[in-house]
C-alpha cells in the first residue's frame, strides 16, 4: 500500500545519504592518515627547549613526564612551569631531575598573569629561560616515544614552515566518564580534523604540541598575543598563517592520558571544547550535527519509514552508515591499551551524549577551565565573570 508521506521518506533519505557520506569519509581520512610515511631529514637537528606547564598531579603524570626526558635527540632543555611552589606536580618534577641528571631541566615557579588564559600565562613565564631557538610546547597529559622530538621538529628545517603541531589519540583512565571522554576525541573530535585535513585544510593547530622557532613567535608579536584567547593554540596558528608561513601536522600521533573524575567534570570539559569551536566556526555551527552519523541515520531510517518505496535504499544507507560508525569506534583500538571490546557497550550513551553537549553549547558563553569561571566574547577572547 503507497504512502501518504513521500516528503518525509524523501528527508530521512537525504538524512541517511549524509550520515553515510560522512561517516565513510571519516573511515577514509583516518585510514588515509594511518598510511602516511614520516620523512626523513639529512640536515642536523637544531637544539630545542620543551615547555612543559603543569598543574596538579594528574594521573600518569610522572610516567608522561619521563617520557620526554627519553627523547633519541642530541640537544634539547626541558623547563617545568607552574604557578607556585606549592604545587604537587614539583614533587614529580624533583623526582625527574633525580632520575636523569644529564638532561638539561629548569623550573619555573612563577604567579604572574599576563592575561586571561593562565596556561600562556605560564609559558610566557617560562619563556624567559628558553636557551635554544627551537620550541617545543606540549601538554602535561601527552606520552610520547623517543624519536618524537626528531619528528615533530623535523618540518622546521623549511623556512616557509612556521608551525609544527600533531593529532592524538585518547587513553582514559579506569572511570566510565574518562572512557566516554577519549571515545568524543577518538571517534569524533580527531577524525573531524583529519577529514578537514583530508579535503586541504590546514589551519588546525592542538596545544597538544606546538613546536616553531623563536624568531616565528618575535614575528607574531609573542605568546602574549594569545594570552586571552580561550583557543589559543588556534590563534597561535592563525597568526603564523597571517605572516605568510605554514602550519604542517605532523604525522606523530601523540598518546594523551584522558582522565574525568565524574560526569561532571565530563560534561564541563566537552561543554568548554564545543564551546571553542562554535567561537571558531559560528557560522557552520549548526551543520556539526550532520558529523553525529549514527543517530542522524537513526533519524533518517525513522523519517524514511513513512514512504514504502525508499526503504531498501534507506537500509542499505543505514548499515553503511553503522559499519563506518563502528569501524571507526575499533580502529584506533587495534593499537591501543585496552581490550578491543572494553567499550563497545557505551556507543549509544557516546553519541547521545554528544548531541546533548552540542546542543547545551548554544545556550551559554561561560566555560569552566583550571577551576575558574570565564565568558567567552565572539572574538574568542576569556574573560572573569562580574
């Protein structure tokens, strides 16, 4: 018997029809990035200085921080930075200088605010006792193997280069929100990037790394240029591309530790991340839905019910689209630590949860980071509440 709801059927298959497209696309991008060849470089490597800030004494904290001063690289200065001395991560950073007495290793403990974003606030800090030209900004949470530091710099050897920065996958700690936490960045957040990155992209810039020479951060007007920004990795970025150099990502996949002590906290970090990229895309905001693929196809395979004619093809999408969808929730497990199947259960609360959180996000300009309460104007910039 016909329907009476052609329209509808017709919706729900455009739906399906876009929720597979992306979600092939993302398999590809990701399976394109998997076979990517880190090129080798003859020219010597140049002295780095590693600016570590740090804050608190995460889980695997010392393990992360070891793993920096087991680089396979002839010259490099690792300085810490926190705000004072009273800090538990110094402790860790007391056991490193112990452990590996050769390797050149600063502290700085320093309160001074030089804007809003307290993390540059304390790389400025840091700055000042920068010996070499080639810098190396990376978070506290990141794990790295030895030959990252010969990687990361490598592509600075062009001149046209002005910064250097990575993707990363997610490892949670033990706690179903950290879990829920690394399955937004694995399956969602990183291959966004690289199905941008794919398509000729090339302004995305993560404070998970980001290495350049100094006399590309005296061009930019310095650190300080970045120091109210909410995102200021990508404005870092931004303002390398303005002078007229590129920004390369390179093929180093770095490991980051994701840690969420509960729903809370789960819920303020991923309201604050979408937050940043509503500031930085507030035109094509509204479309980050048709990237959720999983529920939009679920959507579509409702809509395209009320019209008999189009439900072979609105099937045949609709398991395109969950075979991508699960393709790429198994991927960068194939690799990682933890069981293959650990969370496979938690698919459908990931991507509920998702849309909940992009939702949420057009309602409020306030985000929680570091403890401390900020507004977000439309430029982008942090900051105190009154």
């Amino acid at each position: 018997m016909p329907s009476n709801h052609p329209l509808l059927g017709i919706i729900g298959l455009a739906s399906l029809a876009i929720a597979a497209s992306y979600a092939v696309l993302a398999l590809v991008a990701v399976l394109v990035w998997n076979l990517r060849r880190v090129k080798k470089h003859s020219l010597p490597p140049p002295p780095v200085t590693i600016l570590k800030p740090l804050c608190g004494a995460e889980p695997g904290l010392y393990h992360n921080l070891r793993s920096f001063c087991q680089q396979d690289y002839p010259e490099f200065q690792i300085i810490f930075g926190v705000r004072d001395l009273a800090d538990p991560a110094l402790s860790v950073v007391e056991r490193l200088v112990a452990e590996f007495p050769l390797i050149s290793i600063d502290v700085v403990a320093n309160p001074e605010q030089h804007g809003s974003n307290r993390k540059v606030s304390s790389l400025i800090n840091m700055l000042a006792r920068a010996r070499h030209d080639v810098l190396a900004m990376a978070d506290s949470d990141v794990f790295v193997e030895p030959d990252y530091l010969a990687t990361v710099t490598a592509p600075l050897m062009d001149r046209n280069v002005g910064l250097v920065t990575c993707i990363y996958r997610d490892a949670p700690t033990e706690r179903i929100w950290s879990r829920l936490g690394a399955m937004y960045i694995n399956e969602w957040y990183m291959p966004s990037v690289l199905v941008a990155w794919l398509f000729g992209h090339r302004a995305y810039a993560s404070g998970q790394t980001l290495c350049l020479r100094r006399d590309t951060l005296v061009l930019i007007g310095g650190l300080g240029a970045t120091a109210n920004h909410l995102a200021d990795d990508y404005q870092l970025g931004e303002l390398v591309r303005g002078c007229g150099q590129r920004i390369v990502l390179s093929p180093y996949m770095l490991k980051a530790e994701h840690h969420e002590p509960n729903a809370g906290s789960l819920v303020r970090h991923e309201l604050r991340w979408m937050r940043t990229i509503r500031m930085l895309r507030p035109r094509s905001f509204c479309f980050i839905f048709f990237t959720f693929s999983l529920p939009l196809a679920i959507l579509g395979l409702a809509l395209s019910a009320a019209d008999r004619p189009v439900a072979t093809a609105a099937w045949g999408l609709f398991l395109a689209t969950l075979i991508a969808r699960l393709a790429l929730h198994f991927l960068h497990r194939l690799r990682g630590d933890r069981p293959v199947l650990a969370d496979f259960w938690l698919l459908p609360a990931r991507d509920l949860l998702i849309i909940w959180v992009w939702s949420q996000s057009f309602f409020t300009t306030r985000i929680t980071w570091s403890g401390g309460e900020f507004d977000v104007a439309a430029d982008g910039t942090m900051r105190t509440p009154t």
